[in-house]
C-alpha cells in the first residue's frame, strides 16, 4: 500500500464530546429530522479521509466501520475525489434509460469481469443494495417462471417491502412495517458457533436446509435462493466450510437461480473480490453496492446473460440507476483497490487482528466474555456471551457489547455491533487504514473488552 493521506491519520479527543457544535445540529435535527433514523455517534462529521472521521468540533476518530462497509477505499480516495469532479463538470445525470453514457456500460464491462465465472454475463445498475436483491429476485422470477424465494435465518437483504421479508430481524428492520411480500421462504443457516451439534458438517448443514426446501416449498416451485456468503448484519456469521457450494450445487440441480447477496462482503472487503471465491462457488446472479463506489450510491446485478437477458425490454431500469458521477467513482474506487492491492491489505488486516484478539482471548481464558472470533479479510467479528457461559449455553451478552462500543467511542474509536442477539462487534475498517491506526485502535477496543470482562 502507497497512500498519501489528506488528513493526519491520528486519533485526538478533546474531553467531553459531542461537543458544542455537534450539540446545535443534534438540536436542530430533533425538529427537522424523522426519528425513526437513528445515528450510531452522537458527534457531526466535518472530514473523513482514510482510517480517521473528522467532528465539526476537532476530534478525531478512528473509523473501524467504514460507513457500514462502504468506504472500502477511504471516504475521500484522491482517484474517486478527482473522477467525481470531471464527471461533475460534464453532466451530473441524463437518465440511462433517456440517453446512455459510457460510465454505465464501462461498470458493467468491469463488473462482468471482476466477478465469479467465465460464462457470458450482463450487469444492470441501480442504487442500492435493496433495490439490487430487489431486482436480482425480479429477475430469477423472469427467468424461472417461479415464484418461491428462499433467504436464510439471520439474513439481512435490505428495508425496502420485498427485502423487508427477505431479511430475518423483525426489530428495528420489520417491526410493523407489514404486511410483507408473499412466497418468500426462510431456511436454516449454518452457523458453526450456535449449532446444536458442533459437529454437523457444512454439508450436513446444507442438506438440512435443502430438506426444508423439499419438504415445505418442493424445489421445482423456487425461483431463487438468496444467501450472503458471510452474513452481515445477521453477525458475520461464516457458515461452516462446505455450506455454500453445497446449496449451490442443490440449486444447479434443481434449476433454481443462486444468488449471492455481496453488497456487504463484496469487493475486496474479505480479502478476495466476492467472498464466494474462499470456496470457488460460482452464483448465477450476483448483487453489489456499498463498497463499490467509494461512498458514492451505485448498485448492480451481475449474472449469466440468459438469466438478465430474460427480462423484457424496459423492464429494468429506474431513473437514476447507474448516475453518471457513480459510474465514475466506482471505476475509481475499483481501479484503487487494483493498484493498493487492497485485496492483500484485507488478508494483512485479518493476520494482525486475529492475532491480537487470539492472544486476548487466550489470556482472559475459556470462561471469558469472548465467545467467537471470526470472519475473513477485513469483515471480523468478536461474538460476545456472557461470562462462563461460553463453554456450555452461550448466552448472547448484548449489554457487554454495548458497554465496549461505547467505551471504544468514548476514546475515539467509531465500533459497530450487530447480530440478531445484538452481542456482536464487527470490525470493517477502511482498508486503506495504515498499520499504526490499526493498532491504536485494537489498544483500545482491548482495553475496552478487559474492562468488561
Ligand atoms: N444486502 C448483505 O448488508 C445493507 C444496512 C444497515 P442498502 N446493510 C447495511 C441498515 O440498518 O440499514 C445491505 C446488506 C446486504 C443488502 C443490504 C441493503 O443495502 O444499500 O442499505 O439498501
């Protein structure tokens, strides 16, 4: 990695915060803004740039969430900063479907490329990562001529009505926000550290799923099968090896459309463009975004050509799937994570995380608050339970969760959790974040782990 940094990469707070500044615009948001959004940092950003998120009241944090997966390439990549501005000083939007620009068809030839599978491939744009699983299921109904859709415990594919049913966690995502779309089915997941019998294999995982699908839906009756290969907002559950190319290969069997959601494990984020590739399992639809673009909106489906091309004429599109500024950025972004490796970076991340939390966890013992330790490249995850549970029940410490991320934030350290018990800490830090940051960053989230320990 070579990057020239714009802000200094450190982490500095004042004292008390948020401070007076964020104060007058969390009061001004109260009678402005809709209450239902809600913000993991009481603090207002002024900059952002690399490992580190500027407050308008001049503390520096160490961003270990990337804006939830996105700012793979920092939030203010010089070639995603300078390709946004030439976009933007030539025309802003046209709408693809009106009159068509190169940048669209320029990531979609990138994205044919990049992902899984030497078969012939389409791509279509969107913005986010729900309107991509949206159209991705659009598609598979299309080409199928089925309806049944089968997503996983644990998953999450989105807010909008269809991802809504898709994803599993009724609260905050569903909770009267029904009724939901029909024909939607959810299978049990493989996750090595919650199941009944460690043992199970993921194969065996995988037949338990497929029995599901059998015997409650009938496999001719589904369209698709929709699964992120590391669960994200479910708790970066890996499923056990084994797992993924199984239900894959059910779903190759069966004519069924296999899709893997990668809007949050996509691009570089686990240490390989699609984390599909750790177990060289090739879908037949693939959904991006997030990191993708540099912060910038833009999301696709990329896939074999004859499941896209099923799809009648003007029956994808939207009006601003695609915009020109994110096409721009995501050829930036994507030529970045090329030139700094950041593939690589992701792998390095992983080694020097994994051994410092290894070397906690020995430390603190087998009856310590550390239940698991996982994930891949930089998308890791520490699953919290309660102490001396860990050996025999497992009991999801939530409430110690919340105590550490907020520990971390008190110092400096911006920390998401998650997980349908809400006792996990996952770490998504810029992959750009130099090592020195790094390591300030994991002082502290140890330092806060001991305390509540
Ligand atoms: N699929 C796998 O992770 C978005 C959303 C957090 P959008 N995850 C973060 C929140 O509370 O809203 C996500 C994802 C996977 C789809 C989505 C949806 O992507 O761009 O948020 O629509």
């Amino acid at each position: 990695m070579d990057i020239t940094y714009r802000l200094e990469q450190k982490r500095k707070v004042l004292g008390d915060f948020p401070g007076p500044k964020s104060l007058e615009l969390a009061a001004r948001r109260a009678t402005s803004v809709a209450k239902g959004v809600a913000s993991s940092v009481p603090v207002y950003v002024a900059d952002a740039d690399g490992g580190v998120i500027h407050d308008v009241d001049g503390n520096s944090f160490i961003d270990f969430g990337s804006g939830i997966a996105v700012t793979t390439v920092g939030a203010s990549d010089a070639a995603v900063v300078g390709a946004v501005k030439e976009q933007v000083e030539h025309f802003t939007h046209t709408c693809f479907m009106v009159s068509p620009y190169e940048g669209y068809v320029a990531v979609a030839e990138k994205l044919n490329q990049l992902t899984p599978g030497e078969h012939e491939k389409r791509t279509v744009l969107f913005n986010s990562g729900a309107e991509a699983v949206e159209n991705a299921v659009k598609i598979a109904r299309v080409a199928t001529g089925r309806n049944a859709v089968v997503a996983f415990d644990h998953a999450y594919h989105g807010r909008t009505n269809l991802t809504m049913g898709l994803t599993a966690k009724a609260m905050p995502y569903k909770h009267g926000f029904g009724p939901f779309a029909g024909e939607i089915y959810r299978a049990p997941m493989s996750y090595p550290f919650r199941e009944e019998n460690p043992q199970i294999t993921g194969k065996e995982a995988a037949e338990r799923a497929i029995l599901m699908i059998q015997k409650q839906i009938g496999a001719d009756q589904v369209a698709a099968i929709i699964i992120e290969p590391i669960q994200g907002e479910g708790g970066f559950i890996v499923p056990a090896d084994g797992f993924l190319p199984r239900i894959a290969e059910f779903a190759k069997e069966n004519g069924i459309v296999f899709i893997a959601d990668e809007v949050q494990s996509g691009f570089c984020r686990t240490g390989e463009w699609f984390a599909v590739q750790h177990e060289g399992v090739v879908p037949d639809l693939i959904t991006t975004a997030k990191g993708i673009a540099g912060g910038m909106p833009l999301s696709a489906v990329t896939g074999r050509a004859e499941l896209l091309d099923a799809v009648h004429g003007g029956g994808l599109g939207g009006t601003y799937g695609g915009n020109p500024v994110a096409c721009a950025a995501a050829l930036a972004a994507i030529e970045t994570m090329d030139t700094q490796d950041l593939r690589g970076r992701a792998r390095e991340i992983e080694g020097i995380v994994k051994d410092r939390l290894g070397k906690l966890r020995e430390e603190l013992g087998a009856d310590s608050i550390i239940g698991d330790i996982r994930g891949r490249g930089g998308m890791l995850a520490i699953e919290f339970v309660k102490k001396g549970s860990g050996a025999t029940t497992k009991q999801p410490d939530g409430e110690a969760t919340k105590k550490i991320a907020e520990y971390c934030l008190k110092e400096g350290v911006i920390i998401l959790t998650c997980g349908t018990y809400g006792n996990v800490i996952r770490l998504l830090p810029p992959l750009v974040i130099g090592d020195e940051l790094l390591a300030d960053g994991l002082d502290v989230l140890e330092a806060a782990i001991r305390a509540n320990s």
